[in-house]
C-alpha cells in the first residue's frame, strides 16, 4: 500500500493553517512530521486520518479501496479515548470491538500493561494512559498508523516497546507518519513545517 | 510484504465482537458506575410533581385533570437534564475520533447511543410514571394510558434530543441552548403524547398511534440528523 499527498491546504476557522504540503509515502516507510508548536503538525495527521477536511489538495491510496480512509487508519491524538470509569482491559476491548480487532490481550502484554489491566482508566498514570492508547496499534490490525506525539510522557522501557512495535510495522509494509518533536525511533522521512506567521 | 495477511482489515472481519453491541453494553456500564444517571431524571421528575399541587392549591379535581399534562411535560424536562453529555463527553476524550475512524457508520453509532441513554434515563421515568400519576391524584384505570404514552413517547424525546446533543458538542455550556433547540422540535411529541395520556375526548387509539408514527419517524430520520450535525461540527 502507498498513499501519495499533494497541494494539501486545510484551512481551520478562515485561518489556513498549511498550504500546499505534498508527500509521498510508500510501503514499509515512515515520515516524520516535524516543526514548531502551531505549526499545524496535528492538523495534518486529522486531515490525513479523514477526520477534517481538506480545503485543497488530495490524498490518493494505492491500491484504490472502498473503504474510506478512516477505515484504513490508527489515528492516536492527544486524547487518549478512555473512559475513565471503565477499566483498562473494558475500554481496550472495547474500542478493539468498535475497530475490528481481537488482539486485545496480547496488547495488554505487549505494552507491558497487565498488572493494571483492571484498574479504572481514571487511576492510571499519564504513561500508562498513553500505553493504553497505543495498545490499539497491537489490538487491531489497520496498515495505516498516524501517531501524535507517540512519545510523550512513555518511559525509556516503553519507548523502545513502541520501537520496536514501529519497526515490525514498516517490516511488513505498515505506512507511519508521526508528529513528533523527539526523534523517532525508526528509520524516517523528515517533512519540516514552517510557521506562516 | 505489502500483501501481508496482517494488514488486511478483511480477514479479521470474521467472528469478531459486533461493534453496536460493545457499544450499548459500554454506554450502560458506564452509566451505571458513575451513577446518578438513572436517579437524576426520576429525582428531578419527583421534585416537578411534588411541587405542582403546592402551586396549583389543593384541588384534586383539577389535579386529576392536569396530571397527565404535568407527567409528560416533568418527563420532558428529565429527558433533556443530562442530553447534553450525550455525545460531548465522547468528543472531549477522544472517542468520538475512534467512531470515525471505525467501520461502523456514524448514524447507527448515534442511534445505539440514543438507546443506552434512553434505557438509562428514559425507563426510569416510565417505571416510575404510574407511582407520581398517583401522587397527583389520578385515577388507576387512567394509569396504563400515561404509561402507555410515555413508554412510546419518551424515545422520540431522546433522540430529538441526540440532534442537539450533536449540533452543541463542542459548546462548553450547550445544555440550555440545546433545550432551546429540541424544545419546538418536541412539541408534536408532547401534543399526542398529552392527548394519548389522558385526552377525554379524542380517546386514546388515535394519539397513540399518532405518537407511534412520530417516535418510528424520530428512528428513522434524527440519527442521520445527528451524525450530519457530528460530521460538520468536526471541522
């Protein structure tokens, strides 16, 4: 699967915030979307994700599909999707359910989560919210993963969890593009945006 | 590689959790944890009926006559107290980019959300009808109408209201603007509601049946409604 992006402008309350932002992603390859605060990066990954549209521009998937986009996508933003009166283990299969997958104790496992699997989401810490979140990527199987900050608040152990989980990903053909202001821990593409005042 | 059995999302289309179902079971659970959910729309209902014979003076007569009007009209104020966190708490935490980001079209996702809403605050208050139109003096034949009315009548309130639960998703305070919105909306649920419970006149077969047609159309029609209102306000 590859996806391809050009003249990509998304225009948010009359301000635009990007203009004609292009890129090229194919199997196997993960792009890093770097930049300063503001400058739209998280914007791009919800326009990508099909959750805001585009006020030009078009992203074509190859090969074509009938699902729409979305369908195709993780999309893990700043908000984690818990709930917090819910557990861990309640809220992870549920949105394994919603999404279409089953995996849901084996990502329990693979993030490292199991000794707070049945607590309340409410009790879990920043870290392990964030885990939780990016225990979708292991629970259901979709090729296209868009990650907002991926990073943020993860502990070395975690980070190099998620590392690795990026590295098998691209190894049989999965597509990242991921905000990011840390490094990624993968092999990647850089698209800097800038700030238009 | 790229014709990885791994990522294609059609092979896991089989035998796995249906979607809608995880969703209702969810929406109950947690309206059951926190609380109050249930206990806020029949606490609130209670206080309306308490309070109207201390307003309109202790004449049963004229209670008895009013009283199916007052039922529906403290069952619509119940219905719309906790409307607006329907889909906001949802939007604020992330999950409504999880709906959209699922297989699942949006509309059904509104619908189950309208039933585990109304099973939570909506049958409360039927269940707890035939207890106030009691206290408020009506007869006890005339009670398997307003519970009639009510157990029809209530659904078409709830997902109304799921249309302004949509439009004021991102409004911190959209409560008091969504009853603004909702309220004209429901009036023609009210007015065969009303009529259904407890007219004299007209009889029961023909408002009832009315306020069926109108709760079928509410199925049909508002989460499409809802989810357009959704879909826009992701902008």
């Amino acid at each position: 699967m590859q996806i391809e992006a050009s003249g990509l402008s998304v225009e948010r309350g009359g301000r635009v915030i990007f203009a004609g932002l292009g890129f090229r992603l194919g199997a196997g390859e993960a792009l890093a979307v770097k930049g300063p605060n503001g400058s739209g990066k998280s914007t791009l990954l919800r326009a990508l994700a099909g959750l805001l549209p585009l006020a030009a521009g078009q992203i074509a998937l190859t090969p074509e599909t009938e699902a729409r986009r979305g369908e195709l996508c993780h999309y893990i933003g700043h908000a984690d999707a818990l709930k917090p009166a819910l557990s861990l283990i309640e809220n992870l299969a549920f949105s394994a359910a919603l999404l279409g997958g089953q995996d849901v104790e084996r990502a329990i496992g693979r993030l490292g989560l199991a000794a707070v699997a049945d607590l309340p989401a409410a009790y879990l810490s920043a870290g392990q919210k964030r885990r939780a979140a990016l225990a979708r990527l292991v629970a259901v199987q979709r090729p296209f993963w868009l990650l907002d900050e991926p990073l943020t608040a993860l502990d070395a152990a975690s980070q190099t969890v998620i590392g690795e989980l990026m590295q098998a990903h691209l190894a049989v053909g999965g597509l990242i593009v991921a905000a990011t202001h840390a490094p990624l821990p993968v092999t990647a593409r850089e698209l800097v945006l800038g700030r238009a005042a | 590689m790229s014709q990885s059995p791994q990522l294609n999302p059609q092979d896991s289309r089989k035998a796995r959790p249906a979607p809608l179902r995880a969703l209702l079971l969810r929406d109950l659970r947690i309206g059951r944890r926190i609380g109050g959910a249930v206990s806020m729309g029949v606490v609130f209902f209670l206080c309306l009926v308490t309070i109207t014979p201390f307003a309109v003076g202790p004449d049963q007569a004229l209670l008895a006559r009013i009283g199916p009007a007052i039922l529906w009209i403290a069952a619509l104020l119940a219905t719309l107290l906790g409307l607006d966190r329907l889909l906001q708490a949802d939007a604020e935490d992330g999950s409504l980019d999880l709906f959209l980001t699922s297989e699942t079209p949006l509309e059904l996702i509104v619908l189950v959300k309208s039933l585990a809403h109304w099973l939570l605050t909506g049958l409360p208050l039927v269940a707890a009808s035939p207890i106030f139109g009691l206290m408020l003096g009506l007869a006890p034949a005339e009670l398997p109408r307003v519970v009639a009315s009510l157990l029809v009548g209530t659904p078409a309130l709830t997902l109304l209201g799921a249309i302004g639960a949509a439009l004021t998703v991102s409004l911190r305070r959209g409560g008091l603007l969504l009853a603004v919105l909702i309220l004209p909306l429901a009036v023609p649920v009210l007015i065969f509601g009303v009529a259904a419970a407890g007219d004299p006149i007209v009889g029961f077969k023909t408002p009832f049946l009315i306020l069926c047609g109108l709760t079928l159309a509410a199925v049909a029609l508002t989460p499409f409604a809802a989810a357009a209102a959704l879909r826009h306000g992701a902008e």
